[in-house]
C-alpha cells in the first residue's frame, strides 16, 4: 500500500535534511498512527505520499505506484484513491452537508444516479442522515467532523489520511473520532493518523510510527489482543458491528 525505501528530503541543498534515510511499509487495511512533534517531518512525508513533492533520494511506492515516476497528468487519478481529512475539515459553507459529500462525487464526474444513493448510505453509515439539509455553521464540532469523514469516504478509496484530525475539538470527540477511523479501518480501508498528540495514540492499541528531526526513532506494532478488548469495552457512537460489516460488504459503489 505504502512503500518508503531509504528516502531522504533535502528542500535547500545542503541544508537541514527534512527526512532521512526513511524506510517503512504499510499493508492494505492497516491502521497507523504517525506521531511527532512540530517539525518532526510529518508533513514532508505526507507530501511524499500525495506526491505534493518528490524525495531527494530514495523510492516511495503509493498504491502500487512509485511516485518520482508518476507522469504529472497521472498525479490525479493516484489522488482519488485516496480520502484526506484535514484538521479544520474544509467544509463548503454554501453547501448543505449533503452537498459537501456528493461534492467529491461530481468532481470525479459520477454519474448522477448513483451519487444519491452512495451519499445516502455513508450519512447513515456516520449517523449524520438527519442533517442532509444543514448548514455547516449550524453543526456541532463533532458533526462537522464526521462530514469530513464522510466526504473522505464517499468515493470508496483504498487508503484515508487524517491530517491533526482531532486538534479542532474537545477530548471526548477526539475519543470518537479515533474510534471512528478504527471502523473505516476494519472496512479494509488503509487509514493514515497524522498527530502530535501522545496521549490520545496510547489510548488506542494500533501500530505507531514515530518521526523526530526527520528520522524514524520508534515503529511500535499494533496489539491486536488490547485492541479487540478496548473494542468490546467502548461504547462507539460512530458505528457499531453491523455497520461495520455491512459496510465491507456494500461499500463499493463507484
């Protein structure tokens, strides 16, 4: 799914390396928390994967694709596989919630029929099917959340990258949000966790991937026992097992 094979960034030459000498893999469906402080390289790395840049030196494989490669008119079509959710989520204020989640769906020219439907189905799968005619100035933080969530999902895409998702909103909904990617994981959806924040990621038990001045120091795996126990103990507001597996059953629409 993501491949880094010794991949190093220089932005200046000669100056401070941005990442050095970077080598991990990712597998489809996996969940991974990418942790580190400001400057650490976590956004040089996104932009890698987004090939928003290009390394100095080494490989890195996207979705089967390495991306130095990668022809500029190509660039797109490696972007729609995927779904971003951003920290100050990027809502549309003109647009109802509905409006914001088919809105991915038009670009990449959907034929109209099966828009409605699909949309329909990810508002329900994110409990949101009641506010398909709001405004998003009149939803809580947590439901603008989940439309973010939703828009990243609404196109089926191999792999999610949630950049800071939770630094716009209280604990508790960071809470639900985590729970919520773990979800959209277990649909077989790759999902990628941008973050600084330490205490939220160990309250989870997935693989963490620490960054600190641009190099690797820890690539803790996940703890797939801690992680179904913390499952039948939390009360998730997101989805429950039905959806879940509905989802991975239904899920591809486009």
């Amino acid at each position: 799914m993501i491949d880094f094979e010794h991949v190093s960034k220089e932005y200046k030459k000669g100056g401070r390396l941005a990442l050095e000498d970077i080598n991990f893999h990712v597998d489809e469906g996996e969940f991974v928390f990418l942790l580190g402080h400001s400057g650490a390289g976590k956004s040089t790395l996104l932009k890698l994967i987004l090939r928003e840049a290009l390394p100095t030196s080494g490989k890195v494989t996207v979705l089967g694709k390495d991306v130095a490669k990668l022809r500029r008119h190509k660039i797109p079509y490696l972007r729609r596989q995927m779904g971003i959710i951003f920290q100050d989520f990027r809502l549309i204020p003109s647009m109802t919630v509905y409006e914001n989640v088919a809105f991915a769906m038009h670009v990449l020219n959907v034929p109209h029929k099966e828009i409605r439907p699909r949309v329909e189905y990810i508002l329900e799968l994110v409990h949101l099917e009641d506010k398909a005619k709001c405004y998003p100035d009149t939803l809580s933080g947590g439901e603008q959340q989940r439309v973010a969530v939703a828009r990243a999902l609404v196109h089926n895409p191999k792999l999610v990258i949630a950049d800071e998702p939770t630094g716009n909103i209280d604990p508790e909904l960071s809470l639900e949000m985590m729970q919520l990617l773990e979800r959209v994981s277990k649909m077989g959806i790759t999902v990628l966790v941008v973050t600084h924040e330490h205490e939220l990621v160990h309250r989870f038990h997935q693989r963490v991937v620490t960054l600190s001045h641009g190099r690797i120091v820890s690539d803790v795996p996940a703890d797939p026992v801690a992680a179904a126990e913390d499952d039948l103990s939390l009360d998730v507001a997101a989805f429950d097992a039905d959806d879940a597996a509905a989802a991975k059953k239904e899920v591809a629409v486009v």
